[in-house]
C-alpha cells in the first residue's frame, strides 16, 4: 500500500542518518545552534533539498560507504535507495551485486 510504501522509504531515510552518526558521530546537514533560527532552519531545508551533507569521518575514505548514505538521504523518495538495494549494496554485502532489482 502507499502507506505502507511511505513508512518504508521515510524509515531509509533515518537509516541514511543513523549511518551517517555511526560514521561521524555528528548530524548530517549540521545542527545546534545554527539551525535554531528561522534562517538557520531554511538554510538546513536547502542543504537537504540539495543534497549537501558534510562527507567527513569515516565517509571520507569509504566510496562505498559514502554512496550508500547519499542514496539514502536523497529527498527523492523515487531516486532514494529500495529497501533490496541497501541489503544487496557493496558496503552490506562486502560483494559486487550487479542482479539488483530496484
């Protein structure tokens, strides 16, 4: 169901930051006092929108690792990873999987 659908797609979305904060231990898209303004929060909205997470930490020397929090912060429900794309990625699997059904 599209319900169903939507708590899936917004759950890889939190996995996307939870793996972040694993590897950084910070917030993707910043946080603290910068965002606690008007300016600040519309400026948060925008790195979003744009994709422009902070590549730090562990993310910096693991392509893989990177690539799968890109395609999971994407705030594109239909370009953002499927739940069988993250379980079949490289960084998951430590294999190549190129029978991905998206």
């Amino acid at each position: 169901s599209n319900m169903q659908n939507a708590k899936i797609t917004h759950f890889l979305t939190v996995l996307g930051v939870l793996l972040y904060l694993l590897a950084t231990r910070s917030l993707p898209f910043g946080y603290g006092a910068a965002i606690r303004t008007k300016t600040g929060i519309l400026a948060q909205c925008e790195r979003i929108l744009k994709r422009q997470w902070i590549v730090q930490g562990e993310i910096e020397h693991d392509n893989h690792l990177k690539e799968l929090i890109d395609n999971l912060l994407s705030p594109n429900p239909r370009t953002r990873f499927t739940a069988n794309q993250v379980l079949t990625h490289i960084w998951i699997t430590g294999v190549v999987n190129t029978n991905v059904v998206p």
